[in-house]
C-alpha cells in the first residue's frame, strides 16, 4: 500500500511539474529597441485645388472635373447672384451640377 501511494504521489508531482514546463508565458515580451517619432503636422497643398468663392469660370473648368465652360459659367453666376459658397453642398444647387460631380471634386475644392 506504502509503494502505490509513493507512486501516486509521484505521478501527481511529475504532472503538475510537466504541467508548468509545458505554459506558455501569459505576457509577450516587449521590445525596448522601439522609437516612436512625434508625426510633424505640415500643410498638404494640393495642386489642383481651387476655391470656388475667387476662381474664374477658366480656372473651375481647368481644375474641376467634370466641369465644362457653361457649369463654370453657372458656378460663377450662381456665386455672384448668391453670394459666397458657405459648404461644399452647396455647390449641387447650381444649375446642371449634381451631387456626384460635387463628389468627385470634393477633395480640389476650397471655401475660404
């Protein structure tokens, strides 16, 4: 009886042994050669930006998709009879531009 409880024992300890050599470890290890570098905000200028509030019906034609002599004349009338552009929205109540036009320019286009 003496020898089967050494053996139990035995067995047991040599598990729980195996059972703790066998655990990965529960965190990963974090590299301490890493830099991080403070992101530097600078101005994207886009080239082919233009700013419907000031541009020339030649310029929106030139820079804007989509947009031929008579919708630039449009832009440029409809600005001139309503005021400033206030949103990029705005821009689909003139006459013959629609909201996917204004899409596509979204990004070339600037209210100051």
């Amino acid at each position: 009886m003496k020898k089967i409880k050494q053996l139990g024992l035995t067995f047991l300890f040599g598990l729980n042994a195996m059972a703790f050599a066998q655990t990965p470890p529960t965190t990963m290890p974090v590299e301490q050669n890493e830099v991080t570098q403070p992101v530097q905000q600078t101005q994207i200028t886009n080239a082919n930006a233009v700013n419907i509030n000031t541009a020339s019906a030649a310029e929106l034609q030139d820079k804007l998709v989509g947009i031929g002599q008579k919708k630039a004349q449009a832009i440029v009338d409809y600005r001139t009879k309503n005021g400033n552009f206030k949103n990029i929205e705005q821009l689909a109540e003139v006459s013959g531009i629609g909201q996917a036009t204004v899409e596509k320019n979204r990004a070339n286009i600037i209210l100051e």
